[in-house]
C-alpha cells in the first residue's frame, strides 16, 4: 500500500511539474502602455520572460536564451500583425513606446512555427493603440 501512495505521488508531481513547464510557453501582458517608458527596451523589460540587456537603440533582447548552434539569438519581432524581422534597432526605431498596447511572448516551438526560421528564437508581439482600432 505504501508503495501504491509513493507512485500515486510521484506521478502527480510529475503532471503538475510538466503542466507548470508548458504553460511558460505564452506570456501575455497586458496594458504595458506608459508614457514613462522612452524605448522598446523599457517596455520590454516588464515581461519577465524576456532578457533585456543593454539600453536604446544598442539594447540585447533575448527570448530563449544564448544557447542556439547557428548564433543567431534575436527573436522575431511582429508589430501589429507586419513581421518587423530579428533586428531590435529596426523594431525600436519603427515603434513610439507610448502607443504600446499590450505585448505578447510565444517562446514554444508549436506556437513560433507559423514564423518559420526567423521565429525560431521567439517571437515577441507588440500591439499598438494604431492596430488595437
């Protein structure tokens, strides 16, 4: 019977310790518009799955992490639906940080496939007061 409880436990544990990993797949946060905020770096660094180094236009973001085979550690940025490509200083420079509306991670290769190759280090999505009408 002890053993029965100890297996009963262990499995348990070990749904309730996949489903917690899973489900960081997607982070949505919403409302991140503030008009304190000067650069998309600023904004970014409010969503705790996203590692932001640096500040302006010479800002790091990372999404997965450093460990990639090819380098290429930048996520795909897609500004109100247009894909703005891997290029922070490109999405930072196309973007006013106070007409954010609201900004969402997809981290999981089922959710970045839609983006192909250059999604394959996430993709962060950024709506704007513009494509929110």
């Amino acid at each position: 019977m002890k053993m029965f409880r100890l297996f009963l436990f262990i499995v348990s544990a070990s749904l309730i310790f996949v489903s917690c990993g899973s489900s960081s797949g997607m982070v949505k946060q919403g409302n991140v518009y503030d008009k304190a905020s000067q650069s998309l770096a600023d904004v970014l660094r409010k969503n705790s799955s996203i590692q932001v180094t640096g500040n302006g236009t010479n800002a790091k973001v990372l999404v997965r992490g450093i460990s990639s085979i090819n380098l290429n550690t930048s996520p795909l940025y897609v500004v109100d639906g247009v894909p703005m490509g891997n290029s922070y200083s490109q999405a930072n420079s196309a973007i006013n940080p106070s007409q954010i509306v609201n900004v969402r991670v997809l981290k999981s290769k089922s959710e970045t496939t839609l983006y192909g190759e250059t999604g394959s280090q996430g993709v962060i999505l950024i709506k704007t007061i513009n494509g929110a009408n």
